[in-house]
C-alpha cells in the first residue's frame, strides 16, 4: 500500500522542492500520496505547479493535493513533515538585532542564546497543536521535524504528547562533503560517530573508507602543501563559502579555512563539531565576542 507523506508547511519554498524531490527519487516513495498543508493559502499553487514538473520530470506515480486544513492534510498519513518558521525572517531578524544591541553577537540565533529562546516561544506553541491534531487524526503516524530549533521543538513533542517525533537535520551531511572535498573520497565512504544535540553535534571518531579519519584530517592540517591541490567538484553557490583568493580555483586549504571554528575545536579537544561553523559558534560564543570582532576572524560573523 502506498504510504501518505503530510508535509506541515508545505509551501515552503524552502523545504518544499527539497523534499518533494527527494521523495521523486526514492523507490519505495514513487507511488506516494503527498499532502501540502499551509496557513498560508497563496504559497500553495506555486508549489503544486513545482509538484507537478517533479513529478513529471521524474515520470513517477506520486499524487501531489494541497489543503490550507490541518486535519484534512492529517487524515490518513503515515508520516507528517513539520517544516514551518514561525514569524518567518522578519522574526530572526529580531532575534540577531535586538541581542547585538546588548554585544550579543549571533551568526544563526535560531539554536541557542537569545535568539533561540525567543524562537522556542514563537513555535513551541504552534508545533504542540499541530501534535495534538496528529493525535486525534494520525495517531500511528511518524513525525519528522526539521523546524528549529529543533531540539526545543522536539523535546517539547515528545514530553507533552504521545506523538512519536524525530529531528532530521543535514548538518551532518554537510560536514560527510567537504570531507569529501578535502580527502578525495565518496561521501558514503565518511563514516562519523556522533553524540551531541542538534547544531552542536560531537564527532567523536571518523573512519575515512575504512581509515581513522581523525588521523587523516591531523596528517592534512599539519602538511598544507597537501592542500593545494583543486577539488574534485566545485562547492554549490548556496554554501555560503568563500574562497581565500576570489580570483583562483577552489582549493582544498578553502574548503578547510571555511571549517576553521570546528578544526580550532578538533586540535584543542580531540573531537570535532559536525555542524556549520555559524551554529558551532553559537553554543561556545568567544568566537563571536568583541576580540574575534564579532566573529569575522572566524569567518561566522
């Protein structure tokens, strides 16, 4: 039987073609029931017409419907994707502004801080409705998270409620390619170990294709020459790195120098953060003091 996927904010523009297309390439999801829901009635015919091309693009069975009504979008679902910000950017822009007034210097402030605090209270609220909802209409459906800050959300979840939740992040991901970048090697073949919260995740041992990974990574800081060489593909534009010479290739020591907070980290202490450098900074704030300028020696400014 084909499963329901109810996406709570589906007309993120944000969230919304990410998820469709990973459904669209995966199996065992083509002939998916999907169900956008959002407040927001006019986001909704701009990500149905998105629906329909990946759909068609992909030439799978998956049926696409949208609905501005919770329990309606509910009815049925085997799994319910939570993807919402409360407020939206006008919101976190507050939470930067307001605390940087005071010298609370925040790259993110969704995670932890001032900024995290006033983004809980925002949506702590609206994500417990929408668990009670999928306790009356899903009670069997798996709830998957991806709103921040996501730990707050989902301990508040699974504490009030008996919905059964799970926070999904890519932050992970994200450190499995630069690795990659950096080491030559298929993304599949990093194999971290992790404790940790969500933005603030330890890795506390690495296997690089079968290698220690952490011995590796000591090998490469220490030899920089090692790191002149080009990368195998280029970064996306959306990663929000920067090269250290605007004018040249990407080079692997780039791919290290846009990492620096958590390699700092990794020489001190052994272990390495797994997130951005901007959340990293967030729950160890002297790189974003007023001796770092705000962040900027960091490049998390």
């Amino acid at each position: 039987m084909a499963p329901k996927i109810t996406i709570v904010g589906g007309g993120s523009t944000h969230w919304g073609p990410r998820l469709l297309t990973d459904f669209a390439n995966t199996p065992s999801l083509h002939d998916a029931d999907v169900a956008l829901v959002d407040i927001d009635e006019a986001s909704l015919p701009p990500m149905m017409t998105i629906a329909k091309h990946i759909v068609a693009s992909r030439d799978v069975a998956m049926n696409v419907t949208a609905t501005t009504e919770l329990a309606q979008g509910l009815e049925g679902a085997d799994f319910v994707v939570t993807a919402f910000s409360v407020g939206g950017f006008a919101s976190m822009e507050h939470d930067i502004e307001v605390p940087a007034r005071y010298g609370i210097f925040q790259p993110v402030g969704d995670s932890i801080g001032p900024g995290g605090i006033s983004r809980s209270l925002r949506s702590i609220g609206v994500l417990l409705n929408i668990a009670r909802e999928v306790e009356r209409t899903a009670p069997d459906a798996l709830v998957l998270n991806v709103s921040n800050p996501l730990t707050a959300l989902c301990r508040a979840v699974t504490s009030q409620t008996k919905v059964r939740m799970v926070g999904l992040c890519n932050e992970l991901v994200g450190m499995q390619f630069w690795l990659s970048l950096v080491f030559d090697a298929d993304m599949r073949a990093i194999d971290p170990v992790v404790a940790g919260v969500n933005h603030f995740p330890l890795v506390t041992s690495l296997r690089i294709g079968g290698q220690d990974g952490f011995a590796m990574l000591r090998d490469a800081l220490a030899d920089p020459d090692a790191l002149a060489g080009p990368l195998w593909m280029q970064p996306p534009a959306q990663s929000h790195w920067q090269k250290m010479d605007p004018l040249r290739e990407w080079r692997k020591a780039d791919i290290l120098h846009n990492n620096r907070v958590k390699l700092a980290l990794f020489e001190r202490f052994g272990v390495m953060p797994g997130s951005a450098d901007t959340h990293v900074a967030e729950f160890i704030p002297w790189f974003v003091q007023a001796a770092s300028d705000q962040g900027r020696r960091w490049g998390v400014h």
